[in-house]
C-alpha cells in the first residue's frame, strides 16, 4: 500500500475511535505525524467531504460519509445473502446463469452470479458494467427509478447492436410495458449472442434496489422460453424481496401509475 494513502487511512482511523473531536496537535500526536503532515491530510479529507473541522481553527470529527458507505456495503451483503438460496434454486431448474445487478449512474454493475449448469452458457464477470438500458437486469430497475433517471439516460443512448433501443421515446415506452408487466427482456441489444431476464427486487420499503437476471444464449431465448420462464424470474425476484423484508404485493399501483 502507498505509504501516503496508508497514513490518510490511518487519520481516518484515530477520527473514528475518538469520543470527541480532536485538533490538529492530537491527530498529529496519536497518527505520529509532524503537524504539516497531518494537517495535509485532515485538508485532503475535507475536500472529500470526510472530515469535517467544527469551526474555523476547531477540532476535526468525521462526517456521516464513511456511515453511508459502510451503511450500503452491509446493505449489499444483506442483498447476497437473501439472493443466495432463490439464486441456487432458479439456476437448478433452469441451468441458466444467474445474477443480482444493482444501479450505479447509469449502468448495471453485477454484484453476484452463479453460473449455469448447461453446457452452452453465458458469462458474466461481477463488477461488470453494462449500459443500464441494454440489458434486462438495467431495465428492470431503471424502469421504477424515478422518471427523470430515465429522461437523463434517455438523451445519451448509444446504439450497441441493430436491437439497441433507437431513441427516447422507445426506451420510455419499454420502460413503462416492464412496470406492467414486471419483467424486463433483453433481445441482444448489448451484445447479439447474449440475452436476458430479469424481474427487480425490493427492500423493506419497497424500493427497488436490484434485479435478479438470467444470462442466456440468444438461441435458447425467444418468445415462447420467455412466456415459461418470466414467471420463475418473477417468483426468484419476490423472494428475494422478501428475504430483505418486502411484505407489499410484487408490483404496486404507484408503478403502474407513474
């Protein structure tokens, strides 16, 4: 580890066990830091919104940032942890991959898989990003974003294959049939070989936080695969809603309304 980043890491630390505020002169002391030094680094965490001083010349103290992080890491664990048994469950009936993405400024980010038990299957990295509006696990949550998530993404769409959504209106317009009918489809609109399903999960709130997806070729994905197998992807989605405490019905009429 860069020795510089291991000390700002170390500031971090000694603002995060003390009970009270510290100066500038206890920070230095407790990090064993000259002053300039320590005082680089509380600058450093200021700008990042870290650290804040109480009062110009005052002791320094964390701000809630480090919480919040901390806050949607276990968040993330309690989303894994509720996919895991529904995921091995959907993969073993059906012998597709499957995995859980998440939302994060405009793309699909894939934070769980298993993978698919069939000989021909597809692959899915987790940290992969993908453009939220092609692929399924993207539009089954961009579709109950709030609505201006979806005009913002609407107006930079980027053509990937002949199926990519051409303009707004479609996008829009798909978007609304997913909060109908509470699934999403990918028609190979990322990649031609590739296609997808995929229902969005809730939290205890009814938020919609995730989506749960299967990763199939395109040759086993038509219409009539997606009429069996959109149900199991629904089912697989509410039980991993539940698992993180979701209690509603799957799909409320604020969705269906907005």
């Amino acid at each position: 580890m860069d020795d510089s980043f291991a000390k700002g890491l170390r500031v971090l630390e000694i603002l995060a066990s003390a009970e009270e505020p510290l100066s500038l002169t206890q920070v230095a002391e407790r990090s064993r830091l000259i002053k300039s030094h320590a005082h680089k680094f509380l600058r450093t965490l200021m700008n990042q919104h870290y650290v804040e001083q109480i009062h110009r010349r005052g002791p320094y103290r964390l701000t809630f940032k480090l919480w919040e992080l901390g806050a949607s890491t276990l968040s993330r664990a309690d989303l894994i942890s509720a996919a895991r048994r529904p995921m091995q469950e959907i993969t073993a009936k059906t012998g597709e991959t499957s995995t859980i993405a998440v939302y994060d400024g405009g793309d699909a980010v894939y934070v769980y898989k298993l993978d698919g038990t069939r000989e021909i299957r597809t692959s899915t990295d987790v940290g992969r990003r993908r453009p939220a509006y092609c692929v399924a696990a993207g539009k089954a949550i961009l579709a109950f974003l709030p609505h201006a998530v979806a005009e913002d993404i609407a107006t930079r769409i980027k053509r990937h294959t002949e199926r990519t959504k051409r303009n707004k209106a479609e996008l829009l317009d798909e978007l609304a049939n997913i909060r109908k009918r509470g699934y999403a489809v990918n028609w190979g609109e990322w990649v031609d070989t590739v296609r997808g399903l995929a229902a969005p999960i809730r939290n205890v709130e009814g938020d919609v936080i995730a989506a749960l997806n299967l990763s199939i070729p395109a040759e086993r994905l038509d219409k009539k695969a997606v009429t069996k197998l959109a149900p199991m992807v629904m089912d697989c989605a509410l039980q991993i809603s539940r698992g993180l405490g979701f209690s509603g019905m799957p799909f409320g009429l604020r969705d269906s309304a907005r």
